[in-house]
C-alpha cells in the first residue's frame, strides 16, 4: 500500500502586536492626519486664521473677519511694533486670495490678492534711530506676491505730509523671482499729484529703475517734474528736471514778461550711508532752489 503524504502544517498566525506598539501606530497616524489637514484648516477657519495672525511677533489683530479660502478679508485694525519703528493699518480688505505652484526654474509659491483696500496706513519711526544697515545682498523672496489693484484712501509717514488715494499695481518676485516691480502708481497731496513706476532687481548689485512726474493742482500756479533713477540700489543716479509757468505781470507781449522758470539737476545717490548725497550737479535756468543748493553744492 501506497503511504499518504504527510499533512503541511498550517501557517501559524503573527501574534497582534502589543496593546503599547498599537497605540504608539494610532498616535503616529492621527499626529501625520492632524499635520496634513492643519493647512487646511487655517486656510477655511475664520478663527484658525485669527489665531495664526496673532502667533506674529509683534501684530496685533482686532476685528478680523474671513480666511483665505472663504471669500473676502477685513481687520477694522492691524498694529505691528518692531524695533524701527510701529505700523498702524486701518479697515483692511482684502478680495480674493489665490495660489497656486509656479513650476519651472526657480519653482516657488505664487499667491495672488487681486483686491487690496486699507483706509489709512501710518508709519511712526522709533525714537531712537537705527543705525546705517549694509546693502543686503539679495532681495529673493520664498514666494512671489502679485497684487494688481492697491487703493490706500490715507498714507502718512511720521510727520510728512500725507499721502492721498494711493493706487498701484505691485509684484514682488517677478521674472521667477529676479524683480520686484511697481507700475501704475498714482497719489496726489493738497500740492501735487504724482504718477510712478519702477522695478528693482534681487540678484547681484540689486539695478534699479525707476521714474517719477509730478504736476501742481488745478488752481495752483502751474508746474511740472519728473525725475528717473538707474543704477545700483546702494549707489545709482538720479536725474530730474523742474517746469514752471512763465510769469505774465505786463501781459504776453510785454518785454518785462519773464521766462518759465526751469531746473535740471543731477546727482549720485548714496543709500545705507550715513550721507545719502554723494554728489550733485544742478544748471538752473531762472529759478533758484535752495534745498539742492545748501544740502548739496556743486562739486568741481
């Protein structure tokens, strides 16, 4: 007779693992699902994002209303303190807040406000002055920011006179990163209003370009300027030239009518330094400037 073959052993099972070693599994997996949804959170939660703005060091929040993810953003007041100095910002909305992934070279976080308003914004600098801080040497941000639409009703600016219904286009990390751009700037004062535009570079000597027009207001005698700028931020050169009306006391044809007066000045401009003006070079035309003449005299 033939001898049946022997039976295979059953597989015998693994033991559970211990009450401790599951525990320590189910701690690890709900601390990976809690950091996961974290961002989440913060970005749908009206109270997450409250919460998240007063971890900032040194901002205070009050009235804050929306997140990120769910419509519109408002404070009735934002207030950051550093050492240089406090910003005051009031009734903050912001409109529409988007990201998204910018692949490519220099892959980044791109984040896009296409509506931001404040009613007024003020600087007040320290009592105690800084000292001169050296040229940095990149401007390179770890994301880019493109708001296209900025009103600011109010800017003031210690005690400078303030600055009114501000508008400007601006994109921090332009060009993957390598500009800083302002375009479309508008404001005006109770003197003037001014029209701008300008971009710095974040790489390198960090070149800077820039323009500026500004024009007297209606009912006021008539004027004009524009200045540019071009060169490193640390040293770059400035330009401007000055417009005024032609005064017509004995009427047009009067030989005593006297010309427009008129300024052209150059200059070499010194940032981070304790002395901003490095040099300046003025050729007025019938129109005296004493600011440019006593802060800086013409150098042979």
């Amino acid at each position: 007779m033939s001898q049946l073959p022997e039976a295979t052993p059953a597989p015998t099972a693994e033991p559970a693992p211990p009450p401790r070693r599951r525990r320590g599994l189910w701690l690890l997996a709900g601390t990976a699902a809690l950091a996961a949804a974290s961002p989440v959170v913060l970005w749908h939660s009206e109270a997450a994002t409250a919460w998240a703005l007063r971890q900032v060091p040194g901002l205070q929040v009050d009235g804050w209303q929306g997140s990120p993810g769910r419509g519109p953003m408002q404070a009735r007041q934002l207030r950051w303190e550093s050492p240089s100095g406090r910003l005051e910002i009031t009734n903050l909305h912001i409109q529409g807040l988007q990201w998204h992934w910018q692949s490519g070279a220099g892959s980044h976080i791109a984040l896009s406000l296409p509506e931001l308003k404040l009613q007024r914004l003020q600087w007040t600098s320290a009592s105690t002055p800084q000292g001169a801080s050296p040229a940095p040497n990149s401007l390179r941000l770890p994301l880019s920011v493109a708001l296209p639409n900025i009103h600011i009703a109010t800017l003031q600016a210690d005690g400078l006179p303030a600055l009114q219904d501000l508008q400007a286009a601006l994109h921090l990390g332009a060009d993957a990163g390598a500009l800083h751009r302002v375009e479309h700037l508008r404001l005006r004062t109770d003197r003037f209003s001014a029209e701008a535009s300008g971009q710095l570079g974040a790489d390198g000597r960090l070149p800077l370009q820039a323009k500026l027009r500004l024009q007297s207001l209606p009912g006021s005698p008539a004027w004009q300027a524009e200045a540019s700028a071009q060169g490193p931020l640390a040293q770059f050169d400035l330009s401007a030239a000055l417009q005024g009306q032609a005064s017509v006391a004995a009427g047009p044809a009067s030989p005593h009518a006297a010309a427009a007066p008129s300024l052209q000045a150059q200059a070499q401009i010194r940032l981070l330094s304790p002395g901003p003006w490095e040099t300046c070079r003025s050729a007025p035309t019938h129109w005296t400037w004493p600011p440019c003449s006593q802060a800086c005299p013409e150098h042979s």
